[in-house]
C-alpha cells in the first residue's frame, strides 16, 4: 500500500527483543477490553465479514477464560479475536523466529510449503537434513489436515491462498499448537511425521538460535547453515536474482520477455519507472512476441507506483493483445500487487496465469498500530478500503484464466508450471470474462447455447479457480431485485443444475421460488438445504425462512 507497510507485516517478521510477557489476569482483561472498545468507536468499518454480535461474543468468551489461561494462551486467543474480520492487512502478528520475542515463543527449524500433491518440508537447518523433501503426514501426533484447522483461526485468512501462504508456517509454533488444541501442552519440541521414497519416518525438531530470518517470499535458501529441496545446480526464472526486487530477461528462442517484481517498491539500483522504460523499449526495439510480468512472489508495497507498469502495458500495443500479454499470479500476490493485477485486468489484455492471488479484490488495506496497555502487543488495524472493481465483481481473489499449480516434484527439479503453460499456450484462452460472454448470451436470448457453454465453462480446468457459482448466485439476486422473476429462476436453477452438492445455490433457488409465490417449490428447495447442509449456515437459514414460510401459510 501507500506507505509500503505490507513487506514488514508479513507472519514471519522479526520483531525486536523483549522478554516474555507475564502478566496477572486482570492486565490481560484490561487489554482485552481496550482492544474491543478502540475496535467498535473507531474501526467500526472493518465488521464486514463478521458481526460485531459474534466479535463481541469471542472476546466475552475470551475474557471468561483468561484467569485459566497461560499467557501464551492469551496471546493466541488476542490475534484469533483479531483473525475475525478476515483482512490479510488486520491482525496481531505472532511468530518465533526471534529467539529473543516479546512472546517468549520459539519457531521450529524448517520450513512448509503446500504443493499441489501436499505439504513437504521445503527446507531446514542442516542439522535435520533428512527431513528436508519430505511430504508432512503429522505435526506433534496430529494428522496435517487437523493440524491446520486447529492453527486457522489464527490466521488472518483473506483467503485460501493468504492461508497457504503465511499461515503453514504457525505448524512449526509449539505455543500456538498448545492453545490452539493441537497438543495437549507447550512442546519444546515439535515431532513430525514424515514420507519420503515410500518411506516413513519421525524427525523430532528443538527450537535454535537464529541470528538471521531464514525464510524469504515463503522459502528457505540454500547457504550454509540451511538446506533447500530444489536442485540448486540451476535456478528457474522466478528465483533468479532475489536480491533484485525487479529485473528482465529475454528469451530469444521464444521472443518473450520475462519480467519478476517481488514488490512494488523501487529498488536501490534502479527506480521503477526507469525501470520499465528500459523494458518497453527493449519490446519495442526488438523480436518480442509476448511480455511475461511475474508477480507470484510480490506481497505489495507502494500502489501508486503501479502507473509505470499498467500505463506502459497500454502504450506498447505491439504487447497489448490477446494471447501476447501474460501475467504470473501466486498465493504471495497480496495489497498493492493486488492493486495492480486489477488494474492490468481492467486495462489491459492481460491473461492471468498460475495460482490465484492471496487478497480479495476489494480489501481493507493500510492499518494503524494499535499497541495494547498493558502488555504492549500490537494489533494492526486497517482504516482503507480499496475498491478497484465494482462491488458486484468483488471476490475472494483474482482468480487465473489458465490455472497452473506447482507439485513437489516440479519445485524440486525446477519445472515452473506457470511459465510452461505460457510458452505452450495455443489459444486455450478465448474468454477473458466468462460471466460478461454468458450475459451477452442471455442478454441476445440464445438460452440453449447459453447453458451448454456455462456447463463447458464451469468444467473447464483452465478457470477452475473461477467462481461460477458465486457469481451466478449473484447474478440471479440481481435479476430478482429487479423483479425479473422468470430470469431469476432461470439462474438459480442453472445454479444448481452446475452445481447440485451446493447447498447456498439451493438456498438461492427456494428464496427464488418463495418470493416467486411457488410455495411448493420452496418449501422441496428449503428441505434439501436441511438435509444437505443439518448444522451449517444454509441449513439454519433453510429452517429460519421454511418456519416463516410455514407460519403465513397456517401450517
């Protein structure tokens, strides 16, 4: 964002030394309090992902438990109330890399990184070298997929890809693994369970004395003391050159120019604008067939130095068409890299390639400081809201037009996925926005190509980061707001058809029909939400509007 606050927010950063915090349970009580008195007189705006009736209730529930509690419970329980409103900017930021942290919590010497076949340990300190590429099974006894569970609630998760991104690395904390009920108390050590070559082993980790952060945009690097998974004989585009925080290659058997920013910042060497004059000139002087920009690794920083990039894009049109313009997005592309990969979307011709990013569209962003009384523990607080896009195109994340995930093997052995999709690319891509194709559809009447070319959409693997079904559901809303009733169950009943084990899409379709006047309907639809969904979200509201409807009728 503006004041380039982001890079240093990040779960892993090193925070100075204090000693461990040790305080009576009234001083916690009161720091609590602070916290939810400064949240709901001035930050009222960020209770858009939750309520402030089920923020309130986390924070009494909190404040109930605290006598019972260590102080390292507190703390958790202090950035889990934050992780409520589910802004990667907003949220206390816990780790224990810095053996010296005012949290007195230690990290444990590896690294996890979720690969598309699973979790391995990407790298780790050289004295538990056997565990470095093998695949997780366990944390401490607990199956992986509980393990993450239990961290979640943590984790400030914007989305998914936030999650994979910042939060893995809370499974090598032995204090939050104890207050979040994944041990049964504080480990000074973390066990676990390993597979590598089909075989099966435990490798117990102890906290070490770090003098150095290890990790860097989520991975270890080879040096003397830390050991890596991938094949460091070579290094792929995407990890050249980290010391750059932007730089370009040309590859002349391709006739592509390969661009990587890892922020949006200007690098010592070089500023950005001058930056990305060189490059557009060097397109426009030379056989240049396509631009590759590279953001997978940028995690935000200054958004109005975006100009450069998006308003180059735009001049060169020798780059600015289909099939000739494609951008790299991963779980790291966060805040102002988040800005601009909109702006190139709303722009540009750009095709989007890779994972989807770790920030909504629309985002709080830049925060304030918020230091508690009595323990000093900052929590970051967003105060600006970043709208790049209407708000009925809003989502969890920008999502790719040509999907391209990375296995363990591929990282390994340095294949990058991303950029053989790109130097392979064919034409797949025909549609930049699936939803403005299908609306035209609709719009010109043809429904029967209409529902053959959603249902070839919505199973194509190329957009299976794309959300059909939200943005259908949106779409039918929109139609029944403005009294289009056939339109509108039309929709939702493509919905469902595309997606019948969704219980929201359900939901959608017997409000449709309740407010349509087919009580019959509504009520099948309401009972097939309860039956799907017993003890979620759909199936209470299914009951809610199924009791109201039943009580007008007389039932």
């Amino acid at each position: 964002m503006r004041r380039a606050i982001l890079i240093y927010l990040c779960f892993f950063t090193v925070v100075p030394a204090f000693s461990q915090i040790d305080l009576p349970p009234e001083a916690w009580r009161e720091d609590l309090r602070y916290l939810q008195r400064t949240v709901h007189d001035d930050y009222p705006f960020l209770f858009k992902k939750v309520t402030p009736e089920a923020f309130d209730a986390a924070v009494e529930k909190l404040y109930q438990g605290i006598p019972n509690l260590q102080d390292h419970e507190v703390v958790v329980g202090l950035a889990r109330i934050v992780a409520l409103f589910g802004y990667g900017h907003t949220g206390i930021r816990i780790n224990g890399w810095d053996p010296d942290n005012r949290y007195g919590f230690r990290q444990m010497p590896f690294n996890l990184y979720w690969f598309s076949d699973g979790i391995y340990v990407q790298g780790a300190h050289r004295d538990y070298a056997e565990a470095v590429g093998a695949r997780v099974t366990h944390v401490a006894g607990v199956p992986v997929d509980e393990a993450l569970q239990a961290i979640r609630p943590v984790v400030s998760v914007e989305n998914e890809q936030f999650f994979r991104a910042h939060g893995i690395g809370l499974l090598g904390n032995p204090a939050v693994l104890h207050a979040q009920g994944a041990t049964e108390e504080w480990q000074e050590e973390i066990t676990l369970s390993l597979e590598k070559d089909e075989i099966a082993f435990d490798v117990s980790f102890g906290p070490g004395d770090f003098t150095t952060h290890p990790v860097r945009y989520s991975l270890v690097h080879e040096d003397g003391q830390w050991i890596d998974a991938r094949d460091n004989s070579t290094t792929p585009l995407w990890l050249r050159h980290l010391d750059r925080i932007y730089y370009y290659e040309y590859l002349p058997d391709a006739k592509t120019v390969y661009v990587r920013q890892s922020q949006v910042q200007d690098d010592s060497t070089q500023l950005m604008p001058d930056f990305y004059a060189e490059v557009f000139q060097f397109i426009e002087d030379n056989e240049v067939d396509r631009l590759v920009l590279d953001v997978r690794l940028n995690g935000g920083g200054n958004n109005y130095k975006n100009k450069a990039v998006v308003t180059g894009i735009i001049r060169t049109e020798k780059i600015d068409q289909p099939g000739k313009f494609f951008v790299i997005l991963g779980r790291r592309t966060f805040s102002a890299a988040q800005n601009l990969v909109n702006e190139l979307s709303n722009y540009t011709n750009a095709i989007f390639v890779g994972e989807p990013t770790a920030e909504n569209i629309n985002f709080y962003g830049d925060n304030r400081r918020v230091e508690l009384p009595n323990s000093g523990i900052p929590a970051y607080l967003s105060f600006a809201w970043w709208q790049d896009k209407p708000e009925w195109e809003n989502d969890d994340w920008l999502a790719p037009h040509l999907a391209a995930e990375m296995s363990f093997a591929d990282y390994r052995d340095n294949v990058d996925p991303s950029m053989e999709a790109i130097l392979d690319y064919g034409g797949e891509i025909a549609i930049l926005d699936p939803m403005a194709y299908l609306t035209e559809l609709f719009e010109a009447g043809k429904i029967e190509e209409l529902t053959i070319e959603a249902r070839r959409l919505a199973e194509d693997p190329h957009y299976r980061y794309y959300s059909f079904e939200r943005k259908f559901d949106r779409a039918g809303y929109s139609l029944l707001g403005q009294g289009q009733m056939d339109a509108a169950l039309f929709v939702f009943s493509l919905n469902t058809d595309l997606f019948p084990d969704s219980s929201n899409a359900w939901l959608s379709l017997a409000d449709a029909y309740r407010k349509a006047g087919n009580a019959e309907k509504a009520v099948s639809c309401y009972e097939k939400v309860i039956t799907m969904d017993p003890a979620g979200v759909a199936g209470e509201k299914a009951r809610s509007k199924l009791s109201e409807l039943r009580s007008k009728s007389g039932e």
